[in-house]
C-alpha cells in the first residue's frame, strides 16, 4: 500500500489519477510484525489505486524505513483546518 517518492507528484505514477495530496494518520506494520502509528504524516494518496506516496526521508526520520503501510486515513488535524477556514 505505500510506495516512496523523493518529490510530491500531482498525478499517480502508477495509473495517472489525480493524487491527494494532505497530511494521514497510518499504522506501519514492521518486518516482526510490530505496528506503529504514525499521526500526520505528509503523503499524497492515490483513492483509485489505494497506493500511499511518502518521501524516503520522513520513512527515515520516522525510523520505519522497513515498515509496510496497512492502514492509512486522512488525518483529522486537516479535517479541523478545514472546518475552521470554512465555519458554517
């Protein structure tokens, strides 16, 4: 589910879709089967081929270049911005 990029991209390398391109709360799984959760991760998603882009370097300072993303969701800090740019 994730693939590494070392830029953002607005196109999907894998089927050409528009990417979102937004901040996601995620679960790596580690090669000995350790999850660890990740909140507000700056990555681009691909909602058509269910692929998560992240640069290697963020892997990298996470410390979970090995992991292998199982669950990734738009995080709700960029739910909050919104609604506060946006109040009804």
């Amino acid at each position: 589910m994730m693939r590494t990029m070392t830029w953002l991209r607005d196109n999907c390398p894998q089927c050409e879709r528009q990417l979102v391109n937004s901040r996601f709360d995620t679960t790596f799984r580690m090669p000995d089967g350790e999850e660890r959760l990740c909140f507000a991760i700056p990555a681009a998603l691909c909602s058509d081929c269910h692929q998560l882009y992240l640069d290697p370097d963020v892997l990298e300072v996470l410390d979970i270049p090995d992991g292998r993303c199982v669950f990734a969701i738009e995080s709700d800090v960029v739910t909050q911005e919104r609604a506060t740019q946006f109040p009804v």
